[in-house]
C-alpha cells in the first residue's frame, strides 16, 4: 500500500496563508489557498502568500482545490494559484459568491472552473474522496472537510467554534462529524488559534447586545469598522440600526461588494429602507445615521485609515462620532491599529475597541470546544494547525492530559509531510515551501535582500558613492564622491571617515580592477560600508556608481 502525505504549504505554526496539500499515489488534493498580511519588518508589502511550486511541480496530480469558507486567509491566494495553473476549485455557491469578482479580475479569461458543493456531498478526487461538513464560524457556509484515503478519514477542521445560537440558524452537524469517528478519523488536522482561552466562545448573537449598548449612548454618527466578510455581523448591525432609527451606509470597496452580492443571494437580509448609498448620507443629522467601514487591521489603504489621516475624500470623520472595532487584530498588526485609534481620538471620535458587553466574538473555539471536536472525532492522531508554536504546543499539551501518547502527536511545520502508513506515522523530508511577498502594485517576488535594502533604508538611510574612471587609461578620474539621505551623522565625520578610507583603497587598484565596473563597484562599497560600521556603528544602504569618462 502506498503512504499518505498531508503537506501545509502554509497555516503550520502560524496564523494565516492556509494551504494544506493531501496526497495518496497520483493524487493530490488542496484545502484553502490563503494569504496572510505582511508585519513591519515587511516595507511595501501587500500581502504574503504561500509557495507553490510543490503544487506546480505535481500539477499532474491535482484532483482540485477545495475552499473551506470565504476568508481571505482561507481564499486570498487563489488568484495567484489559478495563474499559474488551470484547476478545478470546489466551494459553496456562498463562498464562489464572494472571491469570484476578484477570480475574474486577475486570472485569465475563460480559464475559471468553478464547481459548487454542499455540505454533506462527496466529490470523488481520484483514489482520493472528500466531504464537506458544515460548522459554525463568522461567516455563513463555513465548512470542516473529511478526505478519506486508504487508511481513513483526515479530517481538516478548518476554522470552527461550536455556536448553538448562529445568525443564520445552521447549526455545525455534529451528528455528521460523531458518524466519522465510527467510520475511522486517522488524523484530525485542527484549529488551534484559541487554545489558550478557557471554556467556551460566546455565540455571535451577543455582540447584537453590545451594539444596542453602544447604540443607545452614541450622540452622533455611528461608525462600525470589522472585515468585509464578517457577513454574521454585518447582519446584525442593520438589524440594530433599523431598532433605532438609522440608516446604514456602507463604506469601502470590498464592503459594499460583499453586501450587494450577500443581499441578492439572500445571505443579509436588509430591512427595508434602512440602506442608503454614501451621497445621500448628507441629506440626515448625524445621530440618523450608522455606518460599516473597512480598515479593522489598520490596513494604509482602508478606508478608516484613510479617514483617520482626513485623507478620504468620501467621509470624513466628525467630532461626536462613536466608531466600533469589531474585531480581534491579526498578530503583527497592533501597532497599526493603535496609531489609527489615536487619530481618531484626536479628532474628536468616541472609539470603543472594548466594551463590558462585547461588540464583538471570536469565530474560533475555546479550549473546550477543541476537546469536544476531539471526543466526537476520536482521531488516532492528533496535529493542530492554525495556530502559533505557542498555540500547536498548548493544544498538544491538552491532548495529552486528555490521554494521547506523545507517538500520536505531531507538531506540524510548513513544507514538512506528515506521512501516514499501515502500521505508523511520522514526519518526511521537506518539500519546497516559502512564503512569496506581493508588493503594493500586486506584484509577487518581493525578495529578502530587497526587505533587508528597505529595512536599511528605514533605519540608517543611503550613501551614494560616485567613481569617474578613464577606462582606456585604467586611471580614476578625482577623488571620489560621496553623498548621503536620511544618514545621521550632525558633524560630518562618519561619511569623512568613510571617504578617507575609499582614498586609501583606491590607491592600492591595479590597473584591471579599475577597468573591470563590476569590481569596482563591489570592492568600493564594501569599504565604505566598513568604515561607516567601524565609525559610527550603522548601517545604511551604500549604492556605488561608477561613471566612465
């Protein structure tokens, strides 16, 4: 019998870009092809994705994507995958909903092969089958998936809570999910990104509460700020703000797609007359108004960020105005997030980011909840995903207090296979992995030399150094000269120090070194980098130009 492999490609030991390859002899399957965001050490980056050259290398294998819910850390990859490659992408009418507009936008024309499950249907991939299993999450038509292979169902949770009270009313089918433990669960690939909080998450109706709270003491203008595709939440708001009065306006691109094409498909259920489109907002008083807006994470191009810098043309913020984070931040983008809150409390806003009645709820499961995932599945192995090392390690730590033997638990990494055979299972060799940064312009192959360039940049500044040579005499033409941005250096005795130096180097030449631009150029860079380090103990970007006469 041959092995089977399950390959994260990303989502191992950190919190974003899930992409999880499971392979059996000439088969392969994909779950989720996501994204995650850059963090500061990241200058000019949009996005990170995960590597795909696995993917492409055994493009002959792939049976299909299979897309657990429409999150961008779950879907926000696609794109770049489907350019690479023509595959066919599995997903609820729901989720092809959402990322579709943005499918079409970047990938080839007439190349999309979009095919539509429902939960509780098997699609045959192969010697491979897969299976989706509704849950509960943040956003409607969430779904955990069961592949099953010769040794048994690997069940990937996705991201799940138990929510007995949903928004929508579709309860997780744990009826479905306790039938595969009797069936055989070989491995349970499961969140983890909540283990640390104890007991249970609170239901998605309570944040309802919260924004009533928040409603009835707000003397203006009311600004809710959540990702775009927090449907659940959206609904919600425009149920509360109907409570009271308000009309809702919704700001920010992504935001106003995703609530027209959840309203015609039935997903939000706009009460009447509530919905305003942004120019008509004028027309009413402040405290008739709410509004939805993007930039929750702090995003530099989100519209609240915008608003926060008054460098939004479309609204602007007023004194008077509450604005809601309804939110958790993604790890790394704090510090965004809190420069954002203080520029709106210097212009007169009211930011409510914690609140005694919550105004917002996580979509993941606390620790309870993943023990109960774990005693309805019974799985033989265990190896949580989603989650930081701190995350997987206290995850493996419960599972032992719950009776799992250290042989059955694994700690996932990304790029390393986690094979399964007849009798046993352990960890193979690495496979190609990485991340691939995409910059502002959604362009992908930002490089590390080129993050460390800008991280000197940001840091220490440039010098620029300019050589003028005779090439047909091999002779320097002057001295050399040298400039610098943004390098502190008030009494000008770092950049003499380094000129000094290049002087007496550039004395010792030879004749075919002077001759040879590339040589040059290298060997004049590197002293002044030294001297600069050895003078003033900084860094900065040195950029040589060697000029012929």
């Amino acid at each position: 019998m041959s092995e089977v492999r399950i390959i994260p490609l990303g989502g191992a030991g950190e919190i974003g870009k899930n992409c999880t390859v499971i392979e059996q002899g000439d088969d392969l399957v994909v779950i989720d092809c996501g994204l995650s965001f850059p963090n500061e050490e990241m200058p000019g980056v949009d996005v990170v994705l995960p590597d795909f050259t696995y993917i492409l290398q055994n493009l002959h294998k792939v049976r299909g994507v299979f897309l657990t819910h429409a999150h961008e850390d779950h879907v926000g990859a696609l794109p770049y995958l489907l350019r690479q490659a023509s595959v066919p992408v599995y997903a609820t009418e729901f989720t092809h909903a959402l990322i579709r507009s943005k499918l079409e936008e970047m990938t080839p024309v007439g190349s999309l092969q979009l095919e539509t499950f429902k939960p509780g249907d098997v699609i045959d991939a192969g010697s491979l089958s897969v299976e989706p299993i509704r849950v509960t999450h943040s956003i409607p038509e969430s779904c955990s998936v069961a592949v099953r292979t010769q040794f048994g169902v690997v069940l990937m949770t996705s991201d799940f809570k138990f929510d007995f009270t949903p928004v929508d009313g579709k309860l997780a089918n744990i009826t479905r999910l306790g039938e595969l433990a009797k069936e055989g669960v070989v491995v349970l690939l499961s969140d983890s990104t909540n283990i640390d909080r104890p007991g249970w998450s609170a239901s998605e109706r309570e944040v309802a509460a919260g924004l009533r709270a928040a409603f009835a003491e707000a003397p203006g203008r009311i600004i809710l700020t959540t990702f775009a595709s927090q449907i659940h939440r959206i609904q919600q708001f425009f149920e509360v703000s109907a409570e009271f009065g308000r009309k809702v306006v919704a700001v920010g691109r992504r935001m106003e797609q995703n609530i027209e094409v959840c309203a015609r498909l039935g997903y939000v259920r706009i009460p009447k007359g509530t919905q305003i489109k942004l120019e008509d907002a004028r027309y009413y008083p402040p405290e008739q108004l709410s509004v939805l807006m993007t930039g929750s994470q702090g995003e530099p191009m989100s519209a609240l960020v915008q608003a926060s810098k008054e460098s939004y043309g479309r609204l602007r913020i007023q004194e008077g105005d509450t604005i809601l984070y309804s939110a958790r931040p993604i790890p790394g983008n704090e510090a965004a997030i809190w420069r954002t809150v203080n520029r709106l409390f210097r212009l007169g806003a009211r930011v409510i980011y914690e609140s005694p009645v919550p105004i917002h709820v996580s979509g993941h499961g606390h620790a309870e909840e993943l023990k109960l995932m774990i005693n309805l599945t019974r799985p033989f192995y265990l190896a949580p995903v989603h989650g930081e090392p701190r995350h997987t390690w206290q995850y493996r730590e419960m599972a032992r207090a719950m009776g799992y033997p250290e042989h059955r638990l694994f700690a996932m990494e990304d790029g390393v296979p986690l094979v399964i055979t007849e009798n046993e299972a352990h960890l193979g060799e690495p496979v190609p992995c990485g991340r691939i940064l995409v910059d502002n312009g959604g362009n992908p192959g930002v490089t590390e030399d080129l993050l460390r360039d800008r991280s000197n940049l940001a840091q220490y500044g440039v010098v620029t150094v300019t050589l003028v040579v005779d090439p047909e005499a091999g002779d320097l033409v002057g001295e050399p000269i040298l400039s610098h941005k943004g390098l502190h250096d008030p009494d000008g005795t770092v950049l003499q120090a380094a000129s000094q130096a290049l002087c007496l180097e550039l004395k010792q030449f030879r004749k075919e070194d002077v001759m040879d631009p590339d040589t040059l150029r290298h060997a004049a860079s590197d002293v002044v980098r030294r001297a600069i380090f050895r003078q003033g103990q900084i860094r900065p970007l040195v950029v040589t130009t060697v000029v012929e006469a």
